[in-house]
C-alpha cells in the first residue's frame, strides 16, 4: 500500500474506532439492568434468584445481567468497581459494608421503597429494621433488606448424648464441659470454631461480649477491650485450645474450615449459618440425623445471638434507579421468597415471610427464624458504626487470640495490643 | 509532447517529508498504541499508587493529602515489622533454594541420559499449572485431618499425632516455602537449561583435555556462561517473589498470628476496611527495593545487548 494512503486511512481507523468504543458501551447498555447478587452456598438458591431477576426483565422488556459475587469477595468486587466507575444497578451487600458505603455516599437513599415494601409484606421485623434505619444511616434507608442470617449451634448428639449431654447447652462454659467429655483427637475435636482471620473467627467477638466484654464504649467513640471480662474470656478460651479441644488448623482456617471439619465428621460443635446442613442433607443423611442446632450460648453476662441482615442497595451512580427499585420491589414477592428460603440459609426479614414452610420443615431453618425474631441485632451490647465494622473487617479479637496461643503472649500483652490496635480505629471515626 | 501539456505542467511541490522522516513517522504512529496502552495500564497506576499513599482516601472518596502520616502509621504496626521480616525471610529461602534446585536439575538435564525430553517436558508441569490450584492443592495436603503427609508420617511411625503444618508458628513459614518452591522452580530449571545449551561444547572439550573433571567443568565453563540469565533470572523471580499473593493467601492468609504475613497480604487486608490511602502505603513502601533491583536488571540487560 501507498504510504501517503497508509497516512490518509490511518486517522480514520482511529476516529472510527474511537467512535465505535466511545457508543459500544451505550449501546450495549442502554437497556440492561445490571445486578450483582449475592452468591451463597446453595447451587438452587442461587439458580432460582438469577432466574427470578431475568422474568423481571422478560416482563418488562429490559434485559438483565446478573453477576453472582461470592460474598466473600463483595468487598473487593465492589471497591474495584467504586474506583474504576464500574458499579452495576443493584446490588446485594452485608449490613456492614452498606454502612461503610454509605458513609461514603455511595448508595441511593430508599426510604420510600424500604415502606414500601414493608407495607406490603406485612411489615419488617424488629431484628432487620433496626439493623437498617440505626442512627449511623442518618435517618435514611440505604438498603432493603431480603433475609436475616445469623450462626446455629451445631452438635453432634450421637457423641454427646451416650456422653450424659442430651439437652443443648446453656452457656459457653458447659459448652466447654461437653466437649471436654466427647474430645478424641485425632478422630474428633470438640470445639470446632474458626481462630482465624476470617468472617467465622469473629465469632470470638461475639463470645467476648458474653463474657460482659466491651468492644467500645457506650457512645461508641473509645475502645474498652482492656477489662478483666475480657481477661476471663481470653483464659476460659486459650485453656480450652491448650486442652486441644480446638482443631490443628483452626488459626489459619478459611471461610470453609469448620465446614469441612464437620462434615468430615471430625467436629463436636460449629457455629454455622446453615450451609453445613444443607451438605448433610444431600451427602451424609446419617450425620444429619445425628445433628442438633440450638442457640449460641450465654456466657457469664448474658446471652448474645448476633443477627444481621443482607441488603439489596442501588449505588448512587446507577442511571436506572427506578428498574432497580422495581427489581427489588419484584425479588421481594411472597411465592418466590418462600422459594427462595427453601434452599438458601437465610432467616425471614419480612413478616409475610416468617410463614415460609421451610421454617417449620427444617430445624436449622427454625432456629434461623428463631435468631431473625430474638436474636440480638449487630454488634449489641456495642454501638452499631463503622468503627466497629473496620474493628471486625480487621480481625482484632481472633488475632488477640492468636496472639496468646500462636505467638505465646501473655493475656495481659495480648489485651494491651489488641487494646491499641483498636483504639487507632475508633479515632480514625472521631 | 504537445505544447498544451508542457504548458499544463506544474512543478512538483517538495516533498514536506523526505522518505526517512515518513518512515519515522509511520514508525511512530505503528508503536503509538502500544505506547499508549503502557502509559494507561501501567504507569497511570504506578504513579496513582503512590500519590493515592499520601492520603487518607477511603474508597469512593477523593481523601486529603496527609503527607508521610500513613507511611508512619505502619511503621508502628506489628503487621508491618512482621511483614517486613517474613518477606525477606521468604524470599531469600525460595530463591536460594530455587538457585541450587535450579542449577543441579538443568546441569543433569543437560546431560544425555535416557529420557530426557520426557522429564524435560515434566519438570515443567508445576509452572503450567494454575497457582490456584497448585496451592488448593498443597493446602490438601498439608492439612492435619485427613493429609496426606500427616497420612504418611503418622503410618510410618514417624510422629504420633497430627503434625499441624500451616497453623504451628515453627512450620508455616517452612511449608508455605516449599510449596512456592515447588510451584517456582520450573522456570529457573528451563531458563538455565536454556542457558547452557548455548555453552560452546568445545569450551567442555578443551576442559576435559586440560585435566578438568565434572565439578571443575561447571564452576570453570558453565557457570561463567551463563552468569548473566543467573543474575537475571534471580532478579526477575526476587521480584515475582516479593509480590507474590496466591502462595501464602491460599495457604494460610497469613496467618497463624502474623508468622507468614507478607506485604501483599498486608496490602489486601488494607483493603478491607476500604482504606486503599493506607492499603496503597504498604505496597508502595517497597518500590525502594523494586527499584533497585529493576535498575539492576535493566542494566545487565542493556550490556548484555
């Protein structure tokens, strides 16, 4: 070719190219609704929540892409998105990183749709409905909620009760007689709770609090790990590794590690949203059979059953806020949330959906129901703020655990690092 | 040729470009998009790293320059000092073992023994396979319950009890060295072996007749020639090394404590609570080294050019 044409050609390719790239993306989402949902250990849970989402659009001559996003990445997803201008239209989030979103003015007030809904399906119950209009949203509603979930207690009762321990246990340091009583290393580590640095070792936190431990103060301004509550619950916990009740493995666990464990059938006891059973269910009947739930226990100051909730949000620089309210307004229908709770591991957030049948059919789907309409909402007897999610997000209280029976700390030294480490967060919030 | 034609005729106008300056310019203009591509996806962020270190951003905010306070807050973190010691601890045992590994499987690779496109072609298979499954896998088997190492030891008589690989302070950093090593060393393997081929054979002939044995031939004849991909191979892998994430992420998050924390970890754990200003201050705060030894390679490569 002719250099002075290969000169003439060229700027137009890169005009044409140009053009094409910069009208690509508009074309092709000019009539998509974007939606990342949340993906959950239920192969059918989440087949029937994309299917749902893509009627929607078929009724409504829109086209759907559903993204499912491990939730255990949804911080990561979403933060990449953020900065790169890539977020979708709705999105299924957690309470706290909804509260750390919209703190930074990312997601669309809904308080109109947050009624809305609510009138018609019977109303919200308490648990969600504190968790979403708590002070630190301002007055405004920045997520619907679509179900509550929480931990069960399981327990292996083939092995606890030819052991004398028929009846579930009250407090956490029966819990501790119990496994003492069925421990068999290597077969069986009675006390399978994660240590480690994920979402499941923050269940520490929540035994501190039982123990009368505080993360903060009243106003939730300071830290206040430093107290003998926590002493008393860091030595009941460190003896009961020191006594091998713990799994080897269980500092470094991932998301899955009690999972495995129990249905390895290598575990006394886990703390679990549910996702274990439905395994059971399908694979291991017989260990299914032999598996209670109840409860957490109480410790020496009270009892506390966290219960949080899953949110639907519309991040604020979506351009089709009202599809993707009527998106949720068409996720949140009786019919197919009873459908929809029959696989997943979820407890009710809306009246009209406590009478879902799973949560008579199933135990661990009666004890879920039983956390949406007891348990204690978020970081109670803690403020609810973003400082208490960073403190969570950053593992401080299994950390502190691991502090003294990985590194050998002394509880004292442990508690005064741990103590620091906090307070550097609330004071980032002042 | 009629007069009308002659009188038609106009001048041929210079040229605004003689041939070379066109040839530049079209140059230029083929390696444009490449240019740009490089200066988007790599030094836009490079450099939006470190600017975004020196403030307090929080993502989906603009934050505040706060000048060196991140970088000084991380200092007096234990996760930071603990990093800092298990990355040079990780990294000087992976590549010192991946040197020797390296260097004695490509000499015996070297040699005419039997089979040897086959266990040239096998040594290969660590590096192709995907790090995410390589260390899932070593995960497995590394596990207490149910591992197969606890397996073998426990059915040789060799412990008594499970030996808890990953999550025992002592063995941890250990085992998530071996692991990378397993997944790394194929390439040293493969660019030594390269390396050594290109060795004049007469060199080891003239050495042999001089007297030389095995030992001699490789201090005196192979390792001289290939001394320059050595630097370069361990300089490249230092680096792939010091930032690599899957190898302790998959097998022990850095964990137990902070024995395998490293900073890639430390960086991802930043993330988490959104606050990429300080996220961004851990990894940048070893662009230091990086850019030595990326000097460093650079400017063997230029010489050996």
């Amino acid at each position: 070719m002719n250099k002075s044409r290969v000169f003439k050609i060229l700027p137009l390719l890169t005009v044409l190219l140009a053009g094409v790239m910069s009208f690509a993306p508009a074309l092709a989402q000019d009539n998509t609704l974007v939606f990342w949902g949340g993906l959950i250990f239920s192969e059918s849970a989440n087949n029937a929540l994309v299917a749902r989402a893509q009627q929607w659009g078929e009724e409504n001559g829109v086209a759907v892409e559903v993204v499912m996003i491990n939730q255990n990445e949804t911080v990561q997803t979403v933060s990449a998105a953020i900065e790169a201008g890539t977020m979708p239209d709705v999105v299924d989030l957690g309470r706290d990183f909804m509260l750390l979103l919209s703190n930074q003015e990312q997601l669309v007030a809904l308080n109109d749709l947050y009624a809305e809904i609510g009138e018609a399906h019977g109303g919200w119950l308490e648990s969600a409905n504190s968790l979403v209009t708590s002070d630190d949203f301002g007055g405004n509603v920045y997520g619907i909620p679509y179900a509550t979930n929480g931990n069960v207690l399981f327990r292996r009762n083939d092995l606890l009760e030819p052991a004398g321990f028929p009846d579930a246990p009250e407090t956490w340091e029966q819990l501790g007689e119990m496994a003492r009583a069925i421990n068999d290393p290597p077969n069986v580590y009675s006390m399978s709770f994660a240590l480690s640095n994920v979402g499941d070792g923050n269940l520490t936190t929540t035994m501190l609090q039982s123990w009368g431990g505080r993360i903060a103060n009243d106003e939730g301004t300071d830290c206040t790990i430093d107290s003998e509550e926590t002493r008393a619950f860091l030595t009941w916990i460190t003896t009961a590794y020191a006594d091998g009740l713990f799994p080897p493995g269980a500092t470094t666990w991932d998301g899955a590690g009690d999972n495995t464990a129990y249905q390895s059938g290598q575990a006394g006891f886990i703390a679990n949203p549910g996702s274990v059973r439905n395994y059971l269910v399908e694979n291991d009947p017989e260990l299914a059979d032999a598996t209670l739930y109840s409860a957490l226990p109480a410790g020496p100051a009270m009892r506390i059953s966290p219960v949080s909730t899953v949110v639907r949000s519309i991040p604020a620089t979506s351009q089709k806020q009202e599809w993707a309210a009527e998106l949720i307004k068409y996720l949140a229908d009786d019919d197919f949330t009873a459908e929809y709770y029959s696989t997943a591991i979820y407890g009710p957030a809306l009246q009209n959906h406590v009478e879902a049948p799973i949560f008579s059919e199933s135990a661990v789907h009666a004890g879920l129901l039983d956390l949406a309409l007891n348990g204690t909402p978020g970081a109670f007897p803690d403020v609810t703020n973003a400082a208490f999610a960073e403190y969570q997000t950053n593992f401080l209280t299994p950390r502190m655990v691991q502090r003294i029976v990985v590194d050998g700390l002394s509880i004292d030294d442990a508690v005064a690092e741990t103590q620091a480490a906090c307070q550097d967060i609330y004071d980032k919030y002042k | 040729m009629t007069q009308e034609a002659i009188a038609g005729f106009q001048p041929r106008r210079p040229a605004r470009f003689n041939f070379q300056q066109s040839e530049s310019i079209l140059g230029y203009l083929m390696v444009s998009p490449l240019v740009i591509c490089i200066l988007l996806l790599v030094v836009y962020p490079f450099i939006f790293a470190i600017q975004i270190s020196f403030t307090d951003r929080v993502v989906g905010s603009d934050g505040q320059f706060i000048g060196f306070t991140n970088y000084i807050n991380l200092t007096k973190k234990p996760d930071f000092q603990a990093s800092i010691r298990n990355t040079i601890v990780m990294v000087t045992a992976i590549q010192t073992i991946k040197l020797g590994l390296g260097l004695g499987l490509a000499t015996l690779l070297n040699q005419q023994i039997r089979g040897r496109q086959f266990w040239r072609g096998l040594i290969l298979l660590p590096w192709a396979m995907p790090a995410f499954v390589a260390f899932i896998t070593w995960k497995l088997l590394y596990a207490p319950q149910g591992g197969a190492f606890n397996y073998i030891l426990i059915n040789l008589g060799l412990v008594t009890t499970h030996v808890d690989f990953l999550s025992t302070k002592e063995l941890a950093m250990p085992s998530v060295i071996v692991a990378s090593v397993w997944r790394g060393f194929p390439f040293w393997v493969i660019s030594f072996l390269a390396a050594m081929q290109s060795v004049p054979r007469e060199l080891y002939e003239s050495a042999a007749l001089d007297g030389a044995n095995a030992w001699k031939r490789f201090l005196n004849v192979t390792l001289p020639g290939i001394r320059h991909v050595v630097l370069v191979v361990s300089l490249i892998s230092t680096i792939q090394t010091t930032n690599s994430f899957e190898a302790v992420w998959l097998l022990t998050g850095g964990g137990p404590s902070n024995a395998t924390m490293t900073f890639p970890v430390l960086a991802y754990y930043g993330l988490q609570s959104l606050r990429i200003g300080e996220a961004s201050a851990v990894s940048v705060s070893l662009l230091p080294v990086f850019a030595v030894l990326a000097l460093i390679v650079a400017v063997r490569l230029q010489k050996d050019d």
